[in-house]
C-alpha cells in the first residue's frame, strides 16, 4: 500500500520520529510543512520526502492543494506548553483551534482521512484512576484557570470531528499522547523554565546543575511512553487495516510507567549520575518545591493523576507499549548526553 501523507509540524518531536519512521520503512510519500528543519536532517534529500518551510496560518493555499493531493493528513501544529496557557491563551486557541479547525474542514470538503492529535489532557481534573475515552467525563476548571484554554480548545476538536464523523462527512481517528518521551523531545540545551516538558526540563536543569523545581512539592502523577512504542501505534493508526482505526479515540501511552513528578526527578538524578562527567550532580543541585502560582503565574492548575486505559488500542489495534520507564529514560538520555544534539527552535509554534 502507497500512501501520500500530509504532515504538519513535521519538525516538532512526533513529527520528525514519525517521517524518520515512515521513510525508512515505508513506502510512501510524506509532504511535509513546519516553520523551522533542524529536526529533519534524517529526512531531508530522501526522495519521498517533499518539505517546505512554512506557517499553516500563513501558507493557506499550500495547505489546501496538498490536503486534496494526499490521502491520510496529521496536523501536528500546536502550543503546547503550560506556561504560554497561563500567558498568552488567545494564541493557544489561534492556532490549536482555529487553525487547525481551517485544516479539518478541508478534509471534509476533499474527503480525506485526518489523523488528529487531541491529548491526554481533555480529562483534565477527572479523578478516576484511569481515563477511557468512551465514558470518562472532561473535566476542566474554571474560566479564570486559563490554563485550561488548550484542553479545552483541543476537546471542542475532538467534539467537531466527531460531530463530523457521526455526519458522514469525515473519516477520522483521534489520539491522545500521554506524555511521550525519546529523542528530540525538546532542546535541553536552552530550557526554559514552564516551557519545556518536564523530562527535558529536569535533564536540562541536571546537566547546568541548575536546583529541580518541583510545582506544588511534584506529587502529580504522570505515565512515560517512548517514542517508538508511539510511533508503532500511529503507523497502525495510518494503515487502518480493514478500518480497524476509523471513527475510533485511542489513549495512547504506557499505565504501567507512571510514577509521580518527584519520583521522576530522583530517577532522572540517579541515571544522569551514571554518565562520565556527571558523577556528583547529586551533590551540586538541589530538588526543590516551588508554588504552582510562583512557576507558572496567575491562572494555573494541575491534574493529580493521568493513568491511560489502553484497552481501545488493545482491542482495534492490536498495539501494546514494551518499553518499561527505566528503558525509556535510558534510551533519552543517551541521545542527549552520548550524542549531543544541540537541536534549536522555539517549541511553541513547532509541530508536537
């Protein structure tokens, strides 16, 4: 099977694993648009890799001629960084929303399939111990918590797509990442405090034994996934083998790697301290807690716990994560720390 496959933000950290994937062992052709290349150096020259620098809010036509042209569209454009909720929401919902809604309704005028991001945090505060996306309700906060404008934004998506589906007009799948970590996730090397995920944040903070800030003492909970566990699961997404995939919402993320943000960080101290020149970083930094308000500004709130119930990808894709949450870590550092990729750019107009 061939397939033409249209991919937005091909330079952000799905983005760029997924068109390496894709073109070493498939056969298919990617055309690809991100503001920036840096994280594309293993695709760029490859035959079927067609990709142009630009702006989906910019680049209209262009969008438009390549969703008629292809034939499953990922749009991976987004904010997705807490601390720009907390300040800039309406930029948030420019781009997550309106932007992406543009790109969503040319799937439907040309009948193509859209592969949607949504994400793990349209659960928001729900406090069951684990999210499933047929009957776990969505539970945000207050409209003063701005914090929420992403999910909320990224929810209504998922409800028009839908919507869109049930219609007939648009053949879909959505899913949603819980906290996926691997190479290029972020660029360590310029961390920014609220702006960086978590993971890379803390690396970050390790090697410059810069102290770890732990918002409100880091007793949430999160479950890691590995990028090639992701990126198995999307291709079984893309190939919809007997349709398996379509009109469907999968959780996709690993529920036995969780552990809570601390956990994390005395993980990440104890596995750094293992590398050559960072033997004593445990003695040279701190762990610390800081005030939710302190870290991220007025407007923020968190989510204690988010376990995925994977039973959906189970079930229609016959997909399962292997990588345990030490192998996981692992495998990220040694792509930091051994080969050094001081990859550049601003996260928050990148692709995911």
């Amino acid at each position: 099977m061939s397939l033409k496959i249209l991919l937005l933000g091909a330079n952000g950290f799905i983005g760029s694993n997924l068109s390496e994937y894709i073109l070493r062992n498939r056969d298919w052709s990617v055309f690809a648009m991100d503001i920036q290349s840096d994280k594309l150096d293993g695709c760029l020259g490859h035959k079927n890799f067609t990709f142009v620098e630009g702006d989906i809010t910019i680049n209209r036509e262009w969008v438009e001629y390549h969703v008629k042209k292809c034939d499953v569209v990922i749009p991976l454009v987004a904010i997705a960084t807490p601390a720009t909720y907390v300040r800039e929401p309406l930029r948030v919902f420019e781009l997550d929303f309106e932007a992406n809604l543009r790109v969503v309704r040319d799937c439907v005028r040309y009948k193509k399939r859209v592969v949607f991001p949504s994400t793990s945090e349209v659960y928001g505060m729900n406090t069951e111990s684990e999210f499933d996306e047929e009957t776990s309700n969505l539970v945000l906060g207050p409209v003063a918590m701005q914090r929420w404008i992403y999910a909320c934004s990224k929810q209504l998506l998922d409800r028009v797509i839908f919507a869109y589906g049930e219609g007939g007009q648009l053949d879909y799948t959505l899913f949603r990442p819980f906290n996926w970590i691997g190479p290029r996730l972020d660029n360590i090397w310029a961390a920014k405090e609220g702006s960086s995920r978590v993971l890379t944040q803390f690396i970050g903070n390790i090697i410059r034994r810069e102290n770890i800030q732990l918002v409100d003492g880091g007793s949430q909970r999160r479950c890691f996934l590995y990028i090639d566990d992701a990126i198995d699961a999307l291709i079984r997404i893309i190939e919809n083998k007997g349709g398996q995939a379509s009109k469907h919402i999968f959780n996709i993320g690993h529920p036995k790697n969780d552990l809570s943000i601390r956990q994390l960080a005395e993980l990440l101290v104890r596995m750094i301290s293992r590398y050559p020149g960072y033997e004593n970083v445990a003695n040279e930094m701190k762990i610390v807690s800081v005030g939710s308000g302190d870290y991220y500004g007025k407007g923020y709130q968190d989510i204690t716990v988010r376990v995925p119930s994977i039973r959906n990808a189970e079930r229609y894709l016959g997909w399962k994560p292997t990588t345990d949450l030490e192998t996981a870590v692992r495998k990220t550092l040694d792509y930091y720390l051994v080969s050094k990729h001081p990859e550049t750019g601003d996260l928050d107009m990148s692709g995911m």
